[in-house]
C-alpha cells in the first residue's frame, strides 16, 4: 500500500502479506451468496440440458437487442446452407406449380365432374384446413423433430396427394385429398420463410425463394393447358409431373436438412424472455409481439387471397368475360405468374434499399391501380398486359413480409410467429378464391374484380398500421 510522507515528495511503499488462493470452487460459491439471482434466467449445466429431450430453457443472460454480423446466417456459411437453400428453391417450385394448377385445370373438372362453381370451389377452400393444421402444429414439429421434420413431412405430404390425384378418384375424395397439399405446403412455407427471413441479405434470398414459387406457378398452368388443349389428354395427365417433382423433392429435402434435427434448433433458439409456456401462445397472445405476428397474418391471409384468386379464376374470367380462347386465356395466367416472379427478383432489390415499409405502401396503390384498369377496361389485351404488370408489384410483398417479421420479433419467436402468420395467410389462397368461386354462382365469374380491390385496400391499412421497422433484432 502506498502512503504519503508527510510534506515530502518520497512515497513509503508498506509490505503486503500475501495469502494462500481459495480453490475455485469457494470463490464461485461465495460470489453465488452474495450476487442476487435474477428474475427467469437461471444457469443450467451442460449435464442438465443434454439429458432433457424437449428443453424450452431461457438463455442464461439477456439476449441482445440487436444481432451481431456473426450471429446471422448467410445463404453461403456455412457451406450446407447452399445445398438447403437450393432444397428449398425446389419445394418452393412445387408450392407455386401445385397453387397455380387449380386455376389452370378448373375449366375441366367442371366438364370432367359436371360441377357448379360453388362445388368446384371446394379445391380452394380444403387446403385452408391444411395450412391452417401446419400452423398449429409448425411450432412443434420444430421442436420436437426440427427441421428435419419439416423436410421430411412437407414433400411426402406432396407426394401422397399427387399420387391420389392421378388416380382420378370421386371428386369428393380430390377435395379431402388437396389438404394434404395445403398441409405440405403449410409446413414448408411457414419453415422456410422463417428460416431464411433472419438471414443476412434476407430480402434477396427471399426474393429468389419465392421467385422460385412464381416459376413454378409461371410453369404449371402453361404445360397444364398445352397438354389437355393442344394434346387432348386428359386434366390429371399433368399430376403425374407432379409425383416425379415432389419425389425429387422429398430426397433432396431430407438429405440438405438431415442434421437440423430437434437438437439443433433448440439450441440455436433459446427462449429469451421470461415467459414461458407455448411459444406460439406468447407470439399470439402477448404485446408486442402479439400485434406483429396478427398483423401480418391478416396482411399476408388477404395477399395470398389477391394472389390466388387472380391466378385461380382469371383463365375462367378471360374465358366468359373477356370472350378469349382457351389457349391465350391460359396464357393470362402465365403471364402473371410470370409477372409474380420477375418482381420478386428485380424488386427484391430495390425494397431493402428504400425500407420494407415504405416499399410496400409504394407498391400496393400501383398494384390497385393496375387491377382498376383490368377491371374497368374490357379489353382482352389490355386486360392480359395489366393483371402481368399487376403480379410485377404483388411480387415483392410476401417477402417483404417475412423480413418484416424477423425484424420486429424476437429470434425465439420467428418459427412460432412467422410461421403462424405464413400458415395462417396461405389458408387466405383457400378462403378468398371460394368466397369468388361461391359469388360467381349467383353474379357471375366478374365479381373476382371488386373482391380484389377490396382485399387491396384492405391489406394496405393492415400494413400501415404496424410499427417502425428497424434494424434486424435478436
């Protein structure tokens, strides 16, 4: 210890006695008696944690606000998630092929079945039980068999349906029979979105995911129709595409995500709240997150609505309305499909430039404005270059959504949360397309027109009313 002598400038230098050290394990003791406990984060040894099976454990510190560079995956690192986002790519082309098929072959169950458009709505209101079952169940599928679960359940899902479908049967059966579609696609696309939303670059990955979807959507009716109209086979031809797809995608899907097990997810999304209990009740049901993830499921219900329903009956629509051919109405469809996928890619840029936010209340009025001169007027050409244009700005919403959502939840909240909201706003590409189908009964195939604008002006309000966006949070 150091002292002063008196006045003068000479500093006196006391011996220190220096005592034995503790072993450690006393020091750590006598810091846990005297360091007060916090609230809802408690230490767990490493012995503990293995042996449990389902562990929904708190971190044990507080997680930061906002994500360190090194904590957010890239589509490149490490080196597997090229394989499983190339995975991914694939079942997203199935998705879209498998959403746009039933615009395309509608016309023909009708003559196949003799239906009413009420009856042959059916097809798009039984994946609403699919979606709606994946997002119950989405939360605990990861929890319990982790992503590997997702990629084993979602392609075989598919495959099952097809293989029914080829098949032909009763056309009650074919309704039961397309929500195991709806499951699949359920699962995939509330795990994936969630998935690749919290990576870096997260915009253009998903742009390109779901640019994937509109390819697949863009392909389907165009071969669907070509094979019954230009080659007369009949309207189920087209499925045995399918079973060949959906088995290339079961075996890729498995082999990319066969070490994200249960485990591994667990790991990588630790509670970090104090909440405990269900994580998809504290999504739903506590603020905030509980305004983010409604939010964005009624966005994303009503976008998918506006996307199906323009795809699902505008072939009818150009066929009865519009007085087009068979082959050039079927053309309409492709090209918004194909107007879907171009935007994604190319606005998939320019959103994260300029903000989801304000990307999204850009686009949505251009969008409505495409969809008023489709409907106001009655010009095949016109109409067919307007709805293409329309997909163009309807492209970049879904994953302008999902980037949303990561950046306004928490990690441990964005499979339970987003994956809510992206099951729960698929089951709007069932609901929608029936209530036109339904309409159409009674008024007529052009009544897809006013539900359309509706949906648009409604979504917009939705959106509008969600917070400030900032950076990615943890």
């Amino acid at each position: 210890m150091e002292r002063r002598n008196a006045g003068a400038s000479t500093a006196i230098m006391n011996p220190i006695e220096l005592g034995p050290v503790p072993p450690q394990q006393e020091v750590l003791g006598d810091l846990h008696k005297q360091t007060p406990s916090t609230t809802g984060h408690r230490l767990t040894s490493v012995h503990s944690h293995s042996s449990t099976n389902v562990a929904d454990r708190n971190e044990t510190l507080p997680s930061p606000t906002t994500a360190s560079p090194d904590s957010i995956e890239l589509w490149n690192k490490p080196a597997i998630n090229i394989y499983r986002i190339s995975a991914t790519f694939w079942s997203f082309l199935i998705m879209g092929a498998n959403d746009a098929t039933y615009g395309a072959v509608i016309p023909y169950l009708e003559e196949y079945y003799n239906l009413t458009y009420v009856v042959v709505s059916l097809i798009f209101l039984s994946p609403f039980v699919g979606y709606n079952l994946a997002a119950i169940l989405n939360n605990t599928v990861h929890m319990r068999l982790g992503q590997r679960g997702v990629a084993f359940l979602g392609p075989l899902c598919h495959l099952i349906a097809y293989v029914v479908i080829c098949l032909h049967p009763p056309y009650p059966v074919l309704v039961v029979v397309f929500i195991l579609a709806g499951l699949g696609n359920g699962f995939e696309d509330s795990a994936w979105n969630a998935w690749i939303g919290a990576m870096a670059n997260a915009n253009e990955v998903l742009g390109f995911l779901h640019a994937f979807y509109g390819l697949g959507a863009t392909i389907a009716p165009l071969v669907a129709t070509t094979l019954i109209t230009k080659g007369g086979l009949p309207w189920y031809t087209w499925y045995y595409i399918m079973v060949g797809a959906a088995i290339i995608e079961l075996a890729t899907s498995l082999h990319a995500f066969w070490g994200a097990t249960a485990k591994v997810f667990r790991d990588a999304h630790p509670r970090t709240s104090d909440e405990s209990g269900s994580r998809l009740k504290e999504a739903m049901g506590k603020l905030p997150a509980a305004r983010v993830t409604w939010l964005c499921a009624l966005f994303l219900l009503g976008y998918v609505g506006i996307e199906v329903a323009l795809g699902g009956w505008i072939v009818e629509f150009m066929i009865r309305v519009r007085h087009g051919a068979a082959f050039a109405s079927g053309m309409t469809a492709t090209g918004f499909w194909l107007g879907i996928t171009v935007g994604r890619v190319v606005l998939g840029f320019v959103t994260p430039r300029i903000g989801e936010k304000l990307a999204i209340a850009i686009y949505l009025p251009l969008a409505l404005a495409l969809q008023l001169l489709f409907w106001l007027v009655p010009q095949f050409y016109v109409s067919a270059v307007a709805v293409s244009l329309q997909g163009f700005f309807l492209g970049p919403m879904f994953p302008a959504a999902m980037v949303a959502c990561t950046k306004l939840l928490p990690k441990h909240l964005h499979v339970s949360g987003i994956g809510f909201a992206a099951a729960f706003g698929g089951s709007g590409g069932a609901i929608f397309p029936f209530a036109v189908g339904a309409i159409a009964q009674k008024a007529g195939v052009q009544v897809l027109q006013p539900v359309v604008v509706a949906l648009l002006v409604v979504i917009w309000g939705l959106w509008m009313g969600l917070p400030r966006i900032g950076r990615k949070r943890e």
